[in-house]
C-alpha cells in the first residue's frame, strides 16, 4: 500500500484520457481497499470449497 498510485479518468466532453501519479493512496482509498478485499475473501468462504477442473 506505500507505493505510488496510478490515477485514472476516461470522460469529458472530449472523451479524454487522463492519468497522474500519487505518491501512495489517501487513507480513505486505503480504507476502501482494505474493505473490498474483506468483502470479497470473506463471499469466497461463504460460497464452501470449489470442484476441481477435469479437462
């Protein structure tokens, strides 16, 4: 999570491209992360244990 962010919008009247670089996440975006890769560990445990693939 300390290591820089890639920021970016696709939008405008122009439909532009825009990117910039932080220099890590605010700590909101840090909260937000952390709460959706909470979500989704604990939906992946919910779900119980997967078949194996046979190809």
């Amino acid at each position: 999570m300390p290591q820089p962010q890639l920021c970016f919008e696709w939008g405008g009247p122009m439909h532009t491209w825009a990117e910039r670089e932080r220099p890590e996440p605010t700590p909101a975006d840090r909260r937000t992360l952390m709460a959706t890769a909470a979500t989704a560990h604990s939906s992946s445990y919910r779900r119980g244990p997967t078949r194996a693939y046979v190809g």
